[in-house]
C-alpha cells in the first residue's frame, strides 16, 4: 500500500504537517506541492488547530526539486513553466498569509526549494547538522521566487551572498544570517519546538497571532506580490535558457558542469 507524501496529525490545538518522502530526500515534486498547499489550507481551516508545526519524515527536510520533475521541465512549454512557477508560489504564499503560526522543525539538509520551504515558515528550529542552501545558479536554475521571501528575512547584502554562490552554509550560518530562529540539537528539537507551540497555546490569543502575523506580512504586501509576479515569470522564462538546459541535462546523466 502506497504511503501518502503528507501526513496531517492534531494533538493539543497543534497540527503536525509531515513530509512523508524519506525514500525521495522529500524532494518537491507539483503533487507534492499541491498536497502541502491544501493541507496547510485545511489546518487553517480547522477550528482544533492553533499553531501548526512542519518537518519531515527521514534524514533530510527537503533537497529541492526530485529527478523525475527535473526531467519532466526538458518537455514542459513556457505556459506549462509558468502555472508550474505559479504552483510553488501559491504554496509559500500561503504559508506566509496564512493565519496560524507555522513553525519549521527542520531535522537535515533543506535545500533549493526545500530551503525556501524552511525561509517562508514564521519560526524555524533546525539542528545544528542541517545544512542549508540555493543551488539553483550552479545547475542553470535562477532562484526566483523564493528571493521574494529570502530578501525579507536577511536583507540584500546577504541574499546576494548566498543566491549568487549557490553555496551551502550551515545551521549556525543561518542562524547568524536571520534566516532561522533557533538552533537546537537532535535530541531536544521535538521537546522544544513542542514545548514553543504550546506556550504560544496557552499564553497568546489566536486573534492576536493572526492579526500580528497579518500586520507583518501586509507591511511588506505591495512589494511582494509585485516581486512575485515579476519572479514567476523570470523562472519560466528561464527554464527555456541555453544555460538550464545544459545545465539539466548535464546533472540528469550526473555529468560534472564547467561554466
């Protein structure tokens, strides 16, 4: 029996949202992405649920994008690139203007997608072996949209650094950039990222969250919606490049690239 790539649990007004793709490093795929969006929808929808936790099943939170997608955008047209682009944009938008608190429990390597995944959550804990990351530049990729969200959280100076040299840096380095919240080791991260969830239960109002979550985000509105309608039309078009195909095709038949 096939196991669902999103697991959804509620205890204590706390919903735990699982990637479930540990065979795939719970690589984004467009199911998988769709899936997320409609669960975390359904999580801000449900009347039990008042902080909601997200992390994933196995040793790595997400590497970006899986190979069978990466193969699938060498037949994909611009209009097909574009809702595909549109795809990953509802699903961190969503995250973002969405009214209950999200907390990233972030247990291995975030990546690419899977880095900006951990950046639109509210709160991120990570342990200190996580390693983070966009790569997209190294493969021909552009690391579009999930810039929009990147150059809120650290400031330009920053962003430049880690999207133009794809490099990846550590939990440490994150925590310094302002890119997560937390630090925690392997062995407290549940007790922890549980035990932040509960207080914020049991000592803050929901209206409060969400209105104090809403005022953040709609601070930074025009900008962003402007930026992300500017982002999904740059990641289209560049996925017609002769650089992204070159670049896909060279990873595909896991070739070394030399730009």
């Amino acid at each position: 029996m096939t196991q669902p790539m999103v697991l959804y649990s509620v205890s204590e007004r706390i919903a735990t949202i699982s990637i479930n793709r540990p065979d795939k490093r719970n690589a984004l795929s467009p199911e998988l992405v769709t899936l997320l969006t409609e669960t975390f929808l359904m999580a801000s929808e449900d009347d039990d649920v008042k902080i909601i936790i997200l992390k994933a099943i196995g040793g790595t939170f997400s590497a970006g994008a899986d190979l069978s997608y990466l193969q699938q955008l060498q037949q994909n047209s611009y209009e097909e690139n574009l809702a595909d682009s549109e795809n990953l944009k509802r699903l961190f938008t969503t995250i973002y203007y969405l009214p209950k608190v999200v907390i990233a429990q972030v247990e291995g390597h975030a990546i690419a997608g899977g880095c900006g995944l951990a950046t639109v959550c509210d709160l991120v804990f990570a342990v200190p072996e996580a390693n983070f990351g966009y790569t997209e530049v190294k493969l021909g990729f552009v690391p579009a949209i999930v810039s929009c969200f990147l150059l809120l959280k650290t400031g330009e100076t920053v962003a430049k650094r880690i999207l133009l040299t794809g490099e990846l840096f550590s939990a440490a380095e994150a925590l310094n950039y302002g890119l997560i919240t937390f630090v925690t080791s392997k062995e407290e991260i549940d007790l922890k990222v549980n035990e932040c969830a509960k207080r914020m239960c049991v000592e803050a109002s929901s209206n409060s969250l969400a209105v104090t979550k809403q005022l953040i985000g709609q601070t930074n509105n025009a900008l962003l919606e402007k930026s992300l309608e500017f982002a999904v039309q740059i990641n289209a078009r560049t996925r017609d490049s002769v650089d992204f195909k070159k670049g896909l095709t060279l990873f595909l038949n896991k070739e070394k690239i030399n730009w």
